[in-house]
C-alpha cells in the first residue's frame, strides 16, 4: 500500500486498513499480515498503532532462470 506524497499525514493508509478490516472480519478473516521495511519509520509507526509486531523471517526465492 502507498499514499501519493501530497496526501500522506491525512488518515488515508488508516482509513484503508480500517476498511481491510472490516472487510476481513466480515468474511471470517482473523489476521491481516502486512510488511514494513527498515527504515520506513512511518509505516512501522502506523503499524505498531493498529497491531502487534512480530519478528519473522521473510525469504526472496527466485525461479532459476
């Protein structure tokens, strides 16, 4: 998820997962996963916010070409 520069700090991203949410509790959903990069302080901020973080391993596994 991203939000155009000059309509970031609006509640947008918020408004957005707010209605993820209700949309996956609607269909039975229990957890959303979602992913923020080092150093992307906002949306680790955002993040830490709305849910519990967790500390996972997350693997790239290319096709062999």
């Amino acid at each position: 998820m991203a939000v155009a520069e000059d309509f970031r700090r609006q509640g947008i991203a918020t408004a957005l997962i707010n209605t993820i949410m209700l949309i996956a509790h609607q269909r039975g959903i229990h957890v959303i996963f979602v992913q923020a990069d080092y150093g992307d302080d906002s949306t680790v901020a955002l993040y830490t916010k709305l849910g519990t973080r967790e500390d996972v391993m997350h693997y790239d596994i290319l096709p062999i070409e």
